[in-house]
C-alpha cells in the first residue's frame, strides 16, 4: 500500500500535464484545448420544466461571435483575459448611478468576472429564469430582465433591472456583490465577448474629428460634464460655461504639446489657452462630440483631435 500511495502525487501531476494545465495569476486554470479539439456536437440536454435553468450551463460554452471567423494557423485555444475585481481605496467596488429616470450600477470589474456573480445572485435569491444568455449577459424572468453589459471605460461593467421595483433589485445585488467582491468568482469564457465592445470611439469623417460615445443624450451629457469638471488638471482644461439645452459646453484648453511645433502654426505659443465648444448630437444610443471654436467655426483637425483625444482618455 505504501508504494502505491507515494507514487499518486507522481501520477497527479503527470496527469494534470497531459491534459493541460496552465499558470493564471496567483495559482492554476485547468487548460481544456484538448476537449474543445476533440468535442463533438450533440443535442441539448432537455431539462423538466420544473427545474431552475440558471443552475445549469454548457459544460464547454462557445461565445458567439459577432463578425466572420477567419481561420489561424495557431490551434491554441486563447486563455481568458486576467480580469481585475475587488474595491480599492480610490474606488468602491459598486456605485449606484442614476441619470434623470435610467439607474444602474457601475461595478469595478469587467462583465466576464461579474456574470458569474450575477448568476449566483439569481440562484441565492430564487429567481427563476426563463431564458439566460451569457453573450448578451441577460437573465430574463417572465416579470422582467436583469442585464449586464461593458461600462463606458474597461475593466468595467453596468448592471441593470427591468423587474418588478429596479430600486430594490439594484440595492439587493449591489449588497451580494459587495459582500462577495474581495472573493474570486470565477471569469466566464461565455461572456467575455462582453468585454469586447468599444463604448468610447475616436473618428474622423469626411476629415473631421468626432468622439463617439455609446451613450444616449442624459448619460452622455452626465457623463462629459462629470469629466470635464473632475477629470482634468485646471492647468489643462477650465469648464467655462454650458448649454444643457443646445447640447453644448464651451472649456478652455491648453494643448498637450507645450514646446511648440504644430500648434504654432496657427497662432499662439504652446502655453496658451484656447477657447473651444463641445457640441453633443445624439441618435438613439449614440452620441457624437465635435469641436467647434466659441462661434461655431471649424478649427483645425490637429486641434479638433487633440482636445478630443484628451477628453477620451478620462472616459476610458
């Protein structure tokens, strides 16, 4: 017996080789490309009406797509993404947001690690889904939704109730996952393709520069404001006035090139300040930002983009 015995560590790690293990972070994942490879397409397993769907999953989930698959030469399948989760002293771990009607939470982590929390929320507190999609990150009841998509800026995830009273949903999971922040939940490969979408959008039309926002009109507005107030050294940039009407804030902005050199070009040193106006537009849940001078003039591109550019950096 004792011979056996001192060889079974020898065999468990040979084992966990041969199959697949890799390092992630702090500690081990267990690699399955050789099952994905070897994975054959079966029918789904037919569940009683009776039983909870939340509880189960594919046992090898596969995240939809959403553009045409170009075949590589490398077989490797890719290893989830480190995901960042936990409070911080800088920033809580969930905020409760809320912008003329809409609320949410914001939570400082991205939807890939905060799914499989709001999976075990839905189980401990009894809610019985009728449908789950992990690439959409919705959980549906037959009273409403629960859904959870990429926030403005990575790494983090807004999370959302259409059931019954939203206040008391939003404030039930925003206490399980503050409760369970600090623990490791887990990431789901299902969901990753959450992380994935790019709310904040640098782009130049027909020559000029617009900083697309996938946000409606009130979070876009809440937002700039927000940022244009906190998120620059007063050294930089000075909110001067706004319009909430016209969609429209004026600012005064120092160029990051300090030394000269492009922005000579068109008048003024380097440490000037220039007046400038943000005008919003916005198309359902889309906002578009342009750079205008005060009057509503064109300035030139290399200063529409800087500003904007700026401007990104705090949103992201």
């Amino acid at each position: 017996m004792k011979p056996i015995l001192k060889g079974m560590p020898l065999v468990l790690c040979a084992t966990l080789t041969l199959s697949g293990c890799g390092l992630f972070q702090d500690g081990y994942y267990y690699n399955r490309d050789d099952e994905y490879r070897d994975a054959k397409m079966s029918q789904p397993l037919q569940l009683p009406s009776s039983s909870n769907p939340i509880r189960y999953q594919d046992s090898m989930p596969v995240p939809q797509a959403d553009s045409d698959f170009m075949a590589s030469e490398d077989s490797d399948a890719p290893r989830p993404q480190p995901l960042a989760a936990g409070p911080s002293e800088d920033q809580p771990f969930v905020e409760a947001r809320q912008a003329g009607n809409e609320r949410w939470l914001l939570v400082n982590a991205a939807p890939a690690s905060v799914w499989p929390r709001l999976q075990g929320f839905a189980v401990d507190h009894g809610v019985r889904a009728t449908n789950i999609d992990a690439a959409k990150g919705r959980i549906q009841t037959e009273q409403g939704a629960i859904s959870l998509r990429q926030g403005l800026r990575s790494g983090t995830s807004e999370v959302r109730c259409d059931i019954g009273d939203a206040g008391l949903c939003l404030s039930g999971i925003k206490a399980y996952l503050d409760a369970s922040g600090a623990s490791d939940s887990g990431v789901s490969l299902a969901a990753q393709p959450l992380d994935q979408s790019e709310r904040v959008k640098l782009v130049n039309r027909d020559g000029t520069w617009q900083l697309n926002l996938a946000l409606d009109t009130n979070r876009a507005w809440s937002e700039l404001y927000y940022q244009l107030q906190n998120g620059f050294d007063s050294q930089r940039l000075k909110l001067v006035d706004q319009n909430r009407s016209a969609g429209e804030f004026f600012v005064d902005y120092r160029p990051a090139d300090q030394g000269g050199g492009w922005f000579d070009w068109f008048g003024g040193g380097g440490d000037d300040y220039r007046s400038y106006r943000l005008k919003l537009v916005s198309q359902a849940a889309l906002t578009s930002v342009t750079v205008t001078d005060p009057k509503g003039k064109p300035v030139p591109p290399v200063q529409a983009r800087d500003l904007l550019d700026a401007i990104a950096a705090t949103l992201r």
